[in-house]
C-alpha cells in the first residue's frame, strides 16, 4: 500500500538539505572520507576497516570535524580536536577533516556535479509556484557545490556549516539548524516541509517541528529515517511530480507534469 504523498505546493515552505537530496554529492563526499579514513585506519593499526555503514552511521549528515570525532570514537580512538585552521597533515580531528575537505574539493572541481533530475524538476515546479525555497546543509562547500550544479537560484536563503559556525548552531540532530532555516526563510515549520536523506538531518527537522519530514532514501533505509523523524519516505523527489501527488500516492501511470525536457526516469 503505497504512502499517501503530501502536496509540496500547499506548504508554506520547503527546506531542502543538499548533499544526497538535491545533488549527489553524498558520492563525492564517502569517496573523500574513504580515501581519508582508510589511510588514517592502515597508518595507525585501527581495526575494523572503515565500511560505508560508517558513513552512514557516524558522518552522514553532520558537521565535519563531528563526523570526524563520532567515527574515531566508535573505535575507542582518542585524537586532540585540534583547530580550525590546523594543515591537511596535522593529526587531529580538525586535521583529519581538513584533509577530507581537500580531497572534496579537489574531487568536485575536476568531475564537476549535476542536480539529481528528479530533484530539479521538483525545484523547477516549486519555484515556478512561487513556493519559498531554502537549502539547510551541515557542508560548509553548500554555495560552491549550488553554484557548480547551477541551481544556488532557486533557493531564497542557504543555512550551511559556514553559518552554523557563525551564528554557533548546533550539529544536526539537533533542530538548530532547520530552525533556523525555518526564521530564515520566514516560514512556520508546523506547514513547511523539510527534505532530508540523513538520519541525523531528518531528526532536526522533526525537532525543529516540521509537520512533514521527506525522508529521501539514498542508502540510509527508509525504516532508519521513519525512525529518525521522517513522516514519509521515497525513493526519488520525482514522485512529487505527478498532478495526483498529494492526493494518491505514488505515481506510475499517471501522467507526469514535468519539464519541457523531460528525462525518463522510470
Ligand atoms: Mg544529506
């Protein structure tokens, strides 16, 4: 029995997080933790070997130098925080995820990145509707990987890492951060829709008291998310484009109201 879908053009607003949701930058991002951590973990004899389980269990969805210290600590791995501005070498945790961060962004600039279609067309509908439009993402890469997937127009206002550090939000799952997305595009969470693939940013949506949390499952599970916060879990953003979503469910032999280049995605 498919989920009855809610109606993203009746909401008040929507707030989408980034990486995994509108662009697939999750890849990019466990490919650099990989590199990172499997040299970390052979360097210094840490056992288990790092597995994108890890990825999705301590760093998805979380501030860098957070992820960083979750995954050490759950092999019983103690490192000094370090700072900021430590080198890419420096052993420490904000070391470590400075490195990672170099790693990111060497990575985005020479592969560049593209929205997901469905993510896009969904975007496209909303904005077109003149539905209010917010990006909550933990990255502090959130404006450079929006301005290299061409989308950074759409959306009204952006809360990022690098706002979090400014304004001292705290890490998601904590509902600072889709709060303040929330105050920021001036809309009430309670008929605002948050968008989310990570457990961690679905439980600070429904902390931050958003009546519906899209749960996106991109590898995280849908019972992890449903779990999480997540009111209704899909696969793909291109469900919401059918004219019944809302009112029937799931779309597959309904019509689709898309884009003049309409891909197939089905
Ligand atoms: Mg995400």
């Amino acid at each position: 029995m498919p989920e009855a879908l809610p109606d993203p053009l009746r909401a008040e607003g929507v707030l989408f997080d980034l990486d995994g949701v509108l662009t697939p930058t999750a890849e990019v991002h466990m490919r650099a933790w990989k590199v990172v951590f499997d040299d970390v973990f052979e360097r210094w004899g840490i056992t288990p070997a790092y597995t994108d389980a890890d990825y999705f269990d301590y760093v998805d969805g979380k501030k860098r130098y957070d992820g960083v210290a979750s995954l050490l600590h759950s092999r019983n791995v103690e490192v000094p925080w370090g700072a900021v501005d430590d080198p890419p070498e420096a052993e420490t945790i904000c070391g470590i995820g400075n490195r990672k961060n170099a790693a990111f962004a060497q990575s985005l600039r020479a592969e560049g990145i593209a929205p997901y279609p469905g993510s896009l067309a969904l975007v496209e509908k909303l904005s077109a509707a003149g539905v209010p439009l917010g990006v909550v993402s933990s990255s502090k890469n959130a404006e450079e990987v929006l301005g290299t997937a061409g989308i950074r127009s759409f959306f009204r206002i952006v809360v990022d890492g690098v706002v979090a550090e400014r304004e001292n939000l705290a890490s998601k799952p904590s509902a600072d951060m889709f709060r303040a997305g929330a105050v920021a595009l001036g809309v009430d969470p309670a008929h605002s829709i948050a968008v989310e693939d990570a457990t961690s940013g679905a439980a600070s949506a429904a902390a931050a008291g958003f009546a519906i949390v899209v749960g996106v499952d991109r590898g995280a599970g849908a019972d992890a998310l449903r779990d999480a916060g997540a009111t209704v879990v899909v696969d793909d953003l291109d469900v919401f484009l059918s004219d019944s979503a809302g009112s029937a469910g799931q779309a597959d032999s309904t019509p689709q109201a898309t884009s003049s280049d309409d891909q197939e995605t089905a």
